[in-house]
C-alpha cells in the first residue's frame, strides 16, 4: 500500500534566506585533528569502524573570480575515520596541473565544463576543461581514486591524501579515454565496473572492468549514436544499464573555438526520445536498446533482473535545466524554489529483454529527491530500501535538508528532517555487522550546520530514520559538494 505522508511533512514559513550560502565557500586549511569526544552528541556505535571519504569543489573562487558553474570547482577528499569509537578528519586538495597552476596565478587559467577562461575566445580557443577531480572518490584495489568524469582518476595517498598523480591502470586506460564518477562494484565478485562517454566526431561508450586486485582485465569502445550527456549507470549481476538523455553537442566548432563552454554547447532537444541501452557484461555488446518519451535522467538508483525482465531506478526531469541552475552557488533561491514540487522525481524503468516491452512508472511513497542509495550487499539484486537527499519546507528549504527512505514493497516513507539551517550532504549507508536485515544500519553524512557556520559529522539510525545516533562536530565547515564512499578499512592509528 502507498502511505501518504504528504500531510505529515514539515511546514515552517520561510526564515533566513541565503543561510546556506556559506556552505559553498572555500575552505583554504588543510587540517588533520581528532574530534574531541566530550564534544560528541550522542554516542557512535560500537560496530562502525571505517572511512568515509568524500569529494567536494572546495574552491568555488580563486582571486577575485568565480568559477563558472559548481562543477568547476576544485577537488578537496576529505577522510573521516571512524575507529574504537573514536573520530578523526584530514582533508587535502588533490594537486591537479588545475589545481597547482591557478593557486600560484590566483585566477582562473583552465577551461571548466560550464566555465571559460576570462579574455574571450583566442583564450579559450582548442583549450580542454581541465581536470578538477571534485566529483566522487573509490577505495578499490589498494587505490585511492578522485573521479571526474571528464578525465582520468587521480590516485590518492588513503593514509595522507596526499596526491600520487594521474592514474591510467597501467596503460589500460588510453589517452582519449574519461572514467566516469559513477563506478559499480558487484558486490558478489568485487569487480569494478565503469565508463566514459567521448569520442570525435561521433561519441563513444567505454566500457571498463577492473577485477578485485585494480588490473583492468576489459576495455570495450562502441558507438551510440550523438547522445553527448550520460552521467551515470547501474548493474545487475549480468547487464550494465545506460540511460542516454537527448543531450547533443550537434557541431562542436562553437567548443573548439572557444566561443562556448561544454554546457552551452549542448543542446537538449525535447523532441527526440530517451535511449536505455541494455549491455552485456561478459561480452560488452549492446543486448537491447528501448526508446522513452524524452526526459532527462542524471543520478540512477540501483537495478535488478529476474529473467529476461531488468528494471532500473532513476531521477527523472523533463528538462536539464538543472545544470544552469548550478551555474552560480552564491545566488539565493527565491520563494518561488519548490524543490517537492518541480525536483527529480524517482522512477522504475521496466525492460523486458526478450519482447523490448518497457514501462516507466512513478516510484509509489518516493518524494522529489536526489543522491539515490541503498545497501551495498544490494547492488545489482533486488533490493526493499532506497534512501535518498531531500528539501522540505522546515523553514530553510535552500538546500538539501532531510533524508527519505522509500520502502519499494510497502511504499513506505520515512523522513528525517535535520531542522532549520542544517544541509546535509548525501547518505551514506553502512549496513550494522550482524544483521541480516537490508535496512539495519547507519546513514552517515556530513552536515552544515547554519547557526555554527561550520560542519558536523551526523550518524542517522537507517531503520527507524527518527535517531541522530551521533552529532560530531567539526571546527570548521566543508563546503558543500557530491559523492563519496564509506570503507571498513582504517588508515589513521587511534
């Protein structure tokens, strides 16, 4: 059955706007403390023992300018470890050419997926976006990789964070080849699963498998027709699922003589349809391609396969428009921002291999959300929980500010508010040691906390969504950014 919370869900009058603000500045210290434990709210439970590592633009200024758009910014990981009850934070800049060349000049000298080199085109002119490794970052293999999708990862020291260089798997990734932000790991074999989207005059998929050791053991290229924007993907225990939204650079001159940046050169056209591609696993080929109305598709939930019926989760918008609404992070969002009623909204797409019957249906309980995730022992199977970000109306509604939980058999919502002027980062799932059931575990999260202008580690109880089993605070904010990844191993001695 559906349960309607609609009723039940936070209605405050809208107070103090632009307080989420000061969570996209800059953090210019490199720093490495234990928290103090008197300082802790609550008490962290005994069996999280682990990492959670996370990437964020911590730069969004250099000098006097701004980057122009939020995907622009510099890459800073953060590590947050938690051991024998314990909490330790480092954080450090991932020493890019970007990174190194425009601290020392204090202005912008690399092209940006949305931003230009300031000076006009013979500036910008056959220059590529450079590399701001901001995006997400993996622990896989013994290696600490930054991602951004528009290049190569960038290795990491787990212990330091401090930067090792440009990362290519040994040759295995060639000189035209980007690796997604999104990467996939089969939780049943420990393969890693990722692509890239690029190629000239015509784009290509690059489909990578690295086994459990890091070699990458599959590098696979095909066309795809001029779909120019995939942003994400998912597995099942045999397919990999692309969701191919018509986004096309059509002529790329305007890029190449910098006339435009990559996002003004693409355009979206409404009229053409959504592709899904299906692709095999073992062999790479395209198994089935299905065509949907046109919507745009950017984060995918997890996926599932019985037979020859696949289904995904995705976030679905009618438009991109969202990606210059992401142009300037120190704009305030007016009243008229309704992100319940005009964000991402969550649905299954159900494909059926053998008849390319398809059908996209609303995700019964689900709220407008983004930063999908579930329980990692999940992925690629069926799976009863997805958690997600959210923005209620609990006086801030500025930016993400509450977690859901959808429970896919019930249709089931759990909410948990984190209250007026705090922001919450994505949730991180954590499954509890010992439990067999899926939603037993922690959501961990970093949260800006408005009224201290700095942040907090915050522990969420994932089943019951109510508790704040920990509030960790830290001595200083992290600047608001996208994704990372929580690992049992522990590289900091308590």
């Amino acid at each position: 059955m559906n349960v309607a919370l609609k009723p039940q869900l936070p209605h405050k009058a809208r107070v103090l706007p632009g307080c989420e603000l000061g969570g996209y500045e800059t953090l210019f210290d490199e720093l490495s403390y234990w928290i103090d434990a008197d300082n802790i709210t609550g008490q962290i439970p005994a069996d999280l023992e682990g990492t959670l590592f996370y990437n964020c633009p911590g730069r969004n200024r250099i000098g006097d300018q701004q980057y122009g758009h939020w995907f622009d910014g510099d890459g800073m990981i953060s590590a947050v470890t938690i051991t024998g009850g314990r909490v330790h934070y480092k954080n450090r800049y991932v020493r890019t050419p970007k990174y190194i060349d425009e601290t020392a000049a204090q202005k912008i000298l690399y092209r940006g997926v949305g931003t230009q080199i300031p000076g006009g085109p013979l500036k910008n002119m056959f220059r590529a976006p450079g590399n701001a490794a901001n995006t997400s970052v993996i622990l896989h293999g013994g290696k600490l990789l930054a991602l951004w999708e528009g290049g190569k990862p960038w290795e990491l020291d787990p212990a330091t964070l401090e930067t090792i260089g440009e990362y290519t798997y040994d040759g295995g990734l060639t000189t035209m080849q980007p690796f997604s932000a999104h990467p996939r790991v089969d939780p049943h074999s420990g393969d890693l699963y990722n692509f890239g989207v690029f190629g000239v005059p015509r784009p290509k998929l690059h489909l990578y498998k690295i086994d459990p050791s890091g070699n990458m053991v599959a590098n696979t290229s095909q066309y795809v027709g001029d779909y120019s924007m995939c942003h994400d993907f998912a597995i099942t225990d045999r397919h990999a699922i692309f969701i191919l939204c018509p986004a096309f650079m059509r002529s790329p001159f305007k890029f190449l003589f910098g006339l435009q940046s990559v996002f003004e050169a693409i355009e979206y056209d409404a009229s053409k349809n959504t592709k899904v591609i299906v692709v095999d696993l073992a062999s790479a080929r395209i198994v089935r391609e299905f065509e949907f109305d046109c919507f745009f598709g950017f984060h995918l939930g997890n996926a599932r396969q019985q037979g020859d019926e696949v289904s995904v989760d995705a976030l679905c918008l009618d438009t991109m428009d969202v990606m210059g609404g992401l142009s300037d992070v120190f704009m305030e969002r007016g009243d008229n921002f309704k992100f319940l009623d005009d964000g991402a909204r969550f649905y299954r797409l159900s494909l059926n291999l053998a008849t390319g019957a398809s059908e996209k249906r609303l995700v019964e309980g689900s709220l407008a959300g983004e930063f999908p995730t579930w329980n990692p022992h999940c992925t690629g199977r069926d799976n009863r929980y997805t958690w997600l970000g959210t923005i209620v109306e609990n006086g801030t509604p500025y930016s993400f500010n509450a977690f859901q939980k959808i429970d896919h058999q019930t249709g089931e919502l759990k909410l948990h508010d984190f209250g007026e002027g705090r922001f919450t980062a994505e949730p991180n799932f954590i499954p509890m040691a010992g439990s067999a059931a899926e939603d037993a575990g922690y959501l961990v999260s970093i949260v800006y906390n408005q009224a201290r202008a700095k942040s907090e580690i915050v522990i969420v109880d994932a089943c019951d969504m109510q508790r704040e089993l920990a509030v960790i605070p830290l001595t200083h904010h992290v600047p608001f950014g996208f994704h990372g990844h929580f690992f049992g191993q522990t590289f900091v001695q308590p």
